[in-house]
C-alpha cells in the first residue's frame, strides 16, 4: 500500500510540475502555454502552501518572540522564502517531514 501511494505522489508531482514545465518546449499552441503556466503557477502555490506547513510544525514550539522575529525575517527574503518553502514541499511528497517530527515528539515524552 506505501508502494502505492508513493506512485500516486509522483504521478501527481509528475503532472503538477513536469508536464506544465514542459508544455513550455513543446511545439504547441499559444494558448496552451498560457493554460501550462496557470497549471504550473498553482501547483508551486501547493507545495510552496505545503512546506510552509511544514515549517510551521516544526517551529510551532518555539517562544512566540521568535515567531515574530522569523516572520518578519521571511517577509524581507519572500522570494527565496517561497523557493524553499515550495522545495520542502516538494520533499516533503517523498520524505513525509511532518511524521517523523510527530514520531520523533512522540519518543521525547
């Protein structure tokens, strides 16, 4: 069953971000370039949306001076915020971050 959802992600990693970026190289109409990008554009907001979870569970237990100091960090660097954000997202399809955090909190009690 892990086997299966793990083809399941990367068909779904595949058609999300492979096949718009593609679709640019491809002889095709104009029309479908504009439709591969809007496909593309809302697929990196997804992950991007996915390793900003991510990030937040693993930071979540710290002091809320911290938080702030962070966030306003981020909002200063948000380019290079949103390209990491959305590579942990995308690895986090395969590595599944967000359960071995909980696993590892769950060994610390």
């Amino acid at each position: 069953m892990e086997r299966l959802r793990q083809r399941a992600d990367f068909l779904a990693a595949a058609s999300g971000i492979k096949v718009p970026v593609a679709a640019f190289v491809l002889p095709l109409p104009e029309e479908a370039h504009g439709v591969a990008g809007n496909v593309a554009l809302v697929a990196s907001g997804l992950y991007a949306a996915r390793g900003l979870a991510v990030m937040w569970g693993s930071v979540e237990p710290f002091p809320l001076l911290v938080l702030i100091v962070l966030t306003v960090g981020v909002l200063f660097i948000l380019p290079v915020a949103l390209g990491g954000f959305f590579a942990l997202g995308l690895a986090d399809t395969w590595v599944d971050f967000r359960r071995r955090f909980a696993s590892a909190d769950s060994r610390r009690e």
